[in-house]
C-alpha cells in the first residue's frame, strides 16, 4: 500500500509516468530500493499524516539510462521538516560529460 490512496494522481498522471518508465528512463530511487515500503515525499497536514507515515511518493529523479549509471545515491529525506513534501537528494559519482583524471 501507498498511503492514504494506493494511487496518486489521475489516471492521466499515472500513464504518463509509465511512459516514460517504458521509454527507458529510471526511477533512481526504486533502482537503489526495490522492496522499500513506507517511502513518502508528501504528507497532508491533515490528520497528523506525517507522524503516522500515511503519505504518498510523489517527488522523483527518473533519469536516463545513460545517467543512471552515475547515480552513487538517490534518498528521501523524510526527517527534513518545514513542508508537506520532504527533499529528495540524488547524487552523482561522475557527472555525465565531466571527465575523470
């Protein structure tokens, strides 16, 4: 389960999404946690939502396959407070282009 509803967003939303799922690109984050439950990236204000961890994973880096294979690290910072959505952070090794010495 998701959260407060197994899917998030239109149907619309949802297929655009799988598109580019399909067109080859990657969701950084299911590549490094593939079997992660409970990972929310927006939590309604309402019904103390965050503190019970009833959320919805809205926020992503899907990237291409050609840089995916630079990504060191991809996380959800659900600690960081001050929002209804918590960062995400995505992290580089070898930034596409940028030459090693």
């Amino acid at each position: 389960s998701s959260g407060i509803n197994a899917e998030y967003g239109t149907a619309e939303e949802r297929e655009d999404f799988s598109t580019w799922l399909e067109a080859g690109f990657t969701d950084s984050f299911r590549e490094f946690y593939p079997e992660k439950t409970g990972a929310y990236t927006f939590w309604t204000y309402m019904g103390g939502a965050r503190k019970k961890n009833v959320g919805w994973r809205i926020d992503y880096f899907v990237v291409s396959s050609r840089l995916m294979a630079d990504v060191a690290a991809s996380e959800i910072r659900e600690s960081v407070l001050g929002s209804d959505h918590c960062p995400i952070m995505l992290l580089l090794a070898n930034p596409a282009g940028e030459k090693e010495n």
